[in-house]
C-alpha cells in the first residue's frame, strides 16, 4: 500500500506540473501576442530607419524628351481588317504583301515588322484578322505616309491621332507604290493637323543618333534610340532593287511598320519598313527607307495617283555579274547586256547585246540593281550619259530616259508589283455618304422559345439575322445569331427601337451593344449563353 500511495504522490505531482507549464505559457503567449500587437499600431517598429520623402516634379528634359513631344502629334496608330469568309482558310494566305511574315521556318531573316493576326475564333462564321502599324501626317489636310504591307488588300482602315483627339477616322488609300513598299493614306479631321519636318536623307552619316517612334506590338507612341549603323543598305535584290536602306540598331518590333526614323533635330530621315531578325522581334537591326525615295513617290502619288520611273529598255541575267566576269572580259565592273528592247532609249542610242555597261553620268556603275535604281529615279525625258565597254573599247552613249511602263508595258502588265496604284473607286476605306447613320445588321424579336433558352422571359433583345460587309457592325464584331439586350444601356425590344436610337447618333459618337452570344455546349449540352458588351466609335459617314 505504501508504494501505491508513493505512485499516486507522483502522478498528482507530475499532473501539477503540466498545469502549471501551460498556464505559465498561455500567459507568455498573451504577454508576446499583446506587445506584437502594440508595436504594429505603434511608430516605433524601426525606430533606427528615416522615412522616404518623395520631392517635388523636376523635369530634366533632353534633346530626345524635346523630339518625343515635337513629334507625338504627328505620329499615328494604324489598324486595318478584313474578314475570312472560311474559317479553315490559311489566316496567312491573304494577299502577296503579307508572305514575307508567314514563313514557318523560321529561316525568313527580312521581315516586314506589321502587327497581325486574327481577332476571334468563331467556328462556322466569318471572322476579322486584324494587323496594325505605324504612319505620320505630312500635310495638315489629312495625308499620311506609312508602308503599303500595313494596309494593302483589307476591308478598312482605321487611323488613331495622339493630339488630344480620341476618336478614331476611318481611311481612304490614295495611291500606293508596290516596289517601295510605300503607302498614302487620308483621313478627314476635324481641324488642322501637325505635319511632321521632312529632312534629307542624303546628310544622314553613319554613327548619327536615330530615333524610332512607333506601335511595336499594338502600344501606340512607343519611343526608342539608337544610331545609324549603315547607309544604302541592299538586302536581296530583285522586288527590292529600288530600296536602298538606312540600317539602324534602334529597337523596332511588329507594329512599327510604317513608322518614321528621326534625326536628332527631330527631322524625319526615313520610313521603318523592315527587320533582320529569326526570332520575329528586334535583334539590333532595321531598316527604314531614306526620306528622299518617300518624298519622290508621296510626290508622284499626290499628282497621278502612280509612281512613273525611267527605263533605258535593256535587260541583264544577274548571274553575269559576277566580278570574275568582268576580270575575265578586261572590263570594269557593271552591267553585262543581255536584252535590248527593239525601238527603246537603248536601241535607238546604239547600244547592243553584250555591251558593259560602266558609267552612268560618269559615276560607275556597281550593278544591275544600282543602274535600275538610278535609272528609275531620273525624270521622264531626262538625256543621261552611259559609257560603255564594247569589245575592249570605251564608248560613251547619249540616252533619253523614257518611262518604263511604256517601254516595258507587254511584260509589266501581268506583274503584281505593277499593278494599277490608283485605288478602286469602290475602295471599303473610303466614307460613305449616307443621311441617317445605318449599323448594318438586320434584326429580328426573339420567339418565346428563344427568350426561355436563354433565360430572358419577360425581357426584350433582338437577334441579328445578317451583318452587312463592311459595315460598321461587322467592323467592330457583331456576328449573325448575337442578341442584342441594349444599346448604350438603353433596352431594345423591336427594330424600331434601334432605329430611333440609331437616328440620335452621329458620326464619333461612342456606342455599346449589350450582347448574348452562344457558346457551344460540352458533350452534348445546350449552348451555353454568355453576356457582354461590344464597343464602338462611329466612323466618319
């Protein structure tokens, strides 16, 4: 009995002691968690630490802050659309101006740097593909300058200023030039805009800042700086052959396109029309095409409508220029004849097949590109000096430049880069004309069935029979089958409805549809119905 009374002694002691071990530590806890608390609500947490002070707004301001603000009015954000009739269509496959960025191989090194790619994904209906890029205003009237791959064969073309103006304008080409890949494109403001200053391309040196301003990947009046890294850069002949670039390392990137490359002084050098890269992004190099070429073909566009270039009305195989040739012939470098077009410049002067061609105006001649370039640039009627090397002996011959698409005009009249530069008269860019302003879509009352499946019982809302082409409800995406709840919160019910709305609107006037729209169902469910709302601004009637 004794040893039990001993074991019980020791189990109450041991019992004790845990007690009192918790009680001790629920109050250290309470105590810590008190003082915690204390110091989060008091100033005291760092008491060694000072508190940042932020001063006031000083700008510092530099030559390229001075050209950013200069040059933000001038410079403009272009979108442009069109609508794939056939959702297994190739997005790529639109028109030749787009191959040079459909290249899957990655293996495609000169790019043209657009923005594109397509806005939705709506199986069985017809869906816009949308790409963007850059121009600039040259004229205060609305003309601007961007590159023809931005806007050539799409349904509309819609241009956002940065002078304060919010709204968007719709577009209308002016004329385009294939071979340069040059575009003029004109909106109608509502007051005066900021040209920019056209400078000389022909000044530009190597190692001389450049600055780029732009919409790389759809952020509009992104500017970036670098120098000119090369001049009269030739990439690849051939549709090429009249571009000679300015290389700079300024950072260029999709959307930039079209975009203009700026001296120091804030003098535009250059349009951006092109990247080196293998990822699809800047990698350090680019190219815009010298300001004086731009300013020949805006010239000629403006007046014509075209670009007209000169011919001499002779042909060359670019395999006979090789420099081991002309080592071979005794001859100076140039162009080897190959061609002579019966009854044009160079026939009527006397040159013959197999003459070298040398010297133009006595510079020499590099290569057949160099003296289709210069050629091309020298004005219809122009008498020019070429010498040549025939047989071993220098001639020199007098020759009238005459215009190439007449001396050419059998050959060049199935060649797309030729192709008529005029817009169509029935050109989608260009505003219509019309009283009242129209959506475009054709509209129906729900059937009560319909009301139910979509849980609307008791609701108006219309459904879209058909949406017009081109019109401003298939531009900002509304889709046969939608419903449309309301229009700037307003319920619609009949079609009446809509056309009283649509009679209080004008032209850049903001408008949201209230939209249902049908999703597919999963493994054989109904549909399933999503709400939302589509905006818009009205474009110019």
């Amino acid at each position: 009995m004794r040893w039990f009374k001993i074991m019980r002694q020791q189990k109450l002691l041991s019992l004790s002691l845990l007690l009192v071990t918790l009680s001790i530590g629920i109050v250290i806890g309470t105590l810590i968690n008190t003082g915690v608390r204390a110091n989060r609500g008091g100033q005291n947490i760092a008491p060694d630490a000072s508190p940042l002070v932020v001063p006031n707004p000083v700008q510092l301001g530099n030559e390229f802050t001075k050209l950013a603000k200069k040059l933000e009015p001038s410079v403009v954000y272009i979108t442009a659309d069109f609508t794939q009739k056939v959702a297994a269509e190739n997005p790529h496959k639109r028109g030749d101006q787009q191959t040079p960025d459909s290249g899957d191989d990655g293996m495609d090194l000169f790019r043209h740097f657009f923005r594109g790619g397509p806005t939705g994904d709506l199986p069985q209906r017809p869906f816009r593909q949308e790409q963007s890029g850059t121009g600039f205003v040259v004229d205060k009237n609305g003309y601007i300058i961007t590159n023809n791959h931005v806007i050539a064969k799409v349904d509309h073309i819609k241009v956002k200023l940065h002078n304060g103006d919010t709204g968007e304008y719709r577009a209308r080409v002016v004329g385009f030039d294939s071979e340069t890949d040059l575009a003029v494109i004109k909106i109608d403001p509502r007051g005066p805009l900021v040209p920019v200053t056209i400078g000389n391309s022909d000044a530009v040196q190597v190692g001389d800042w450049a600055v780029a301003i732009g919409s790389p990947f759809g952020l509009d009046a992104s500017v970036t700086a670098g120098i000119v890294s090369a001049l009269g850069r030739d990439i690849g002949g051939g549709a090429m052959q009249l571009q000679r670039f300015i290389q700079t390392d300024a950072a260029i990137n999709p959307g930039n396109s079209g975009g203009p490359l700026l001296n120091i002084r804030g003098e535009v050098i250059g349009v951006n029309t092109m990247i080196a890269t293998q990822s699809g992004g800047y990698q350090g190099i680019g190219f815009a095409l010298p300001i004086n070429m731009v300013a020949r073909v805006y010239n000629d566009v403006i007046r014509t409508g075209r670009v007209t270039r000169g011919s001499i009305g002779v042909q060359w195989q670019k395999a006979d220029n090789k420099p081991e040739l002309f080592r071979a012939l005794g001859s100076k470098p140039g162009v080897l004849v190959n061609v002579v077009k019966k009854d044009g410049p160079a026939d009527k002067a006397g040159i013959k097949v197999e003459d070298i061609i040398t010297a133009m105006n006595g510079t020499p001649v590099k290569d057949g590109d160099d003296l289709v370039a210069r050629v091309a640039d020298t004005p219809i009627g122009t008498s020019v000096s070429l010498t040549v090397d025939r047989d071993g002996k220098t001639m020199d011959f007098k020759v009238t430049i005459m215009d190439r698409a007449e001396v050419w005009a059998e050959v060049l009249k199935d060649d797309p880069r030729f192709e008529d530069s005029r817009p169509d008269p029935e050109d989608p860019g260009k505003p219509e004309t019309t009283q009242q302003y129209k959506f475009g879509m054709k509209l129906h009352a729900l059937t009560d069935a319909e009301r139910t499946a979509m849980g609307l019982e008791g609701k108006g809302g219309l459904v879209i029979r058909s949406v017009d082409p081109g019109s401003f409800a298939e531009d900002i995406g509304l889709f046969e089958k939608d419903v449309i709840l309301a229009i700037n919160r307003k319920p619609v019910s009949t079609v009446e409805d809509v056309v009283k709305i649509q009679s209080s609107l004008k032209a850049g006037d903001a408008v949201a549809f209230h939209v249902m729209r049908a999703t597919p169902g999963v493994r054989g469910h109904a549909p399933q119905w999503t709400s939302f709302f589509v905006p818009g601004t009205l474009p110019p009637q």
